[in-house]
C-alpha cells in the first residue's frame, strides 16, 4: 500500500493529491469535483469545458501528466528518505476512463467514488 489505508492523512497520500491538483490546474477548462486517493489506486471524475474543445487536453494527456509527475515526486521522496521504496511502478500502465453522458450516469460514478474509501476499509474488516 503506497498512499496509506484508507483515510490516513499520510505524506504519500497527500504528495499525490498536491500533483493531482497541480497537475489539472495546469490545463485551462479543467476540474476535477472529486477525488479520492486509495491506498494502491486513485479514482477521479475530469471535467473538461472548454470553448474550443479541438485544442482541450484529452483525458490520456492529462492522466499520463499525473503519473509522471507523481512518480517523480514519488521517486524523489524515496531518495530523501522520506517514503519507502516502490517495486517497479506506481501505476499501471494503463487506465480505466468512462464518458459520463448524462445526469445518472455521473450520480453513479460520483457515489462510487465517494463511497470507495468506506467499502475498502469494510473489505478490510470482512477479509481480516
């Protein structure tokens, strides 16, 4: 578990949060209304508004601009001593997206999100 169990406010958690952060404030018409950092995965909903959609970022831009940035920081941390080493890689190499299209569908997303960090810790509970 890199970021920490569910609900810890670990320096992991919180350096991936920040690049999250950083990461979509970089990108004009870009915002994210929730978030939540797993313990060895983040969920994201990306909102892109943008006049001019052919120049707005993809959502691969902005993911793959996440993961490197974090694994830098990550790997920096590691090197001051300040996080334990990783095997490998952070993050898979790939990805799962959804296109939210309509009110449903993104009520659906949203409460898995927000509800994540609750069921990952009843599994604990149940799995003990």
């Amino acid at each position: 578990m890199l970021f920490a169990p569910v609900g810890a406010d670990s320096i992991s958690a919180r350096m991936i949060e920040r690049t999250f952060l950083e990461t979509i404030e970089q990108y004009d018409g870009v915002d994210s209304p929730i978030y939540v950092v797993m313990p060895n995965h983040f969920h994201a909903i990306i909102t892109i508004t943008r006049a001019d959609m052919e120049s707005a970022p993809t959502v691969s831009e902005i993911v793959q601009s996440f993961k490197r940035y974090s694994t830098v920081e990550y790997t920096k941390m590691v090197k001051d001593g300040i996080l334990p080493p990783f095997d490998k890689q952070i993050w898979q190499r790939s990805f799962y997206d959804h296109i939210i299209r309509n009110s449903d569908d993104y009520n659906e997303v949203y409460k898995y999100i927000y509800n994540n960090p609750r069921r990952w810790y009843l599994d604990e509970l149940y799995y003990e």
